[in-house]
C-alpha cells in the first residue's frame, strides 16, 4: 500500500515538472510526451491524448508520443487507431 502511494506521488511530481517545462518551453516535445505518461499513470486517459496529441502536432515523427499514444486508444478499444498511431 505504501508503495502504490508513492509511485502515485512520483507520477504526480514527474506530471508537474512536466507542467514547469512546458510553462517555460511551451513547444517542448519531450514534456508534452512526458506529461502525457505521467497522466496516463494517473488515470487521465483523454487529457493523455491530448498531451501526446500536441506532442504529435510539434513533431510528427516523435515516435514515443505514437507509442503511448496508440497504447492509450488500445485501452479505449480502439485497435484499428491504436495501430494507425
């Protein structure tokens, strides 16, 4: 119990150096790919995509924004757009 509480206090902190960065850097790929990791951990599946969403936008290629991306929609159920990501 002790351990899931802090691995939730970890993904908070990691989802708010995220938000630091991206307040500083708004174009930042990497935070908004970061971002998107730490709330998928928290549960945020649709703010998730958003995150890897403009990540996406900033650089198209970035594959690990893909990556997570089609994760999430593969959890939704959405396979064919987990595949296209």
């Amino acid at each position: 119990m002790l351990a899931a509480f802090w691995t939730e206090v970890t993904v908070a902190v990691a989802r708010l150096r995220a938000a630091e960065a991206l307040t500083l850097k708004p174009d930042y790929v990497e935070a908004h790919c970061k971002s998107g990791i730490a709330l998928t951990a928290l549960g945020n599946y649709r703010q998730a995509l958003d995150a890897f969403d403009k990540a996406l936008t900033l650089k198209p290629d970035y594959a690990d924004a893909h990556l997570y991306r089609g994760n999430v929609l593969k959890g939704f159920g959405q396979h064919a757009d987990a595949l296209a990501s």
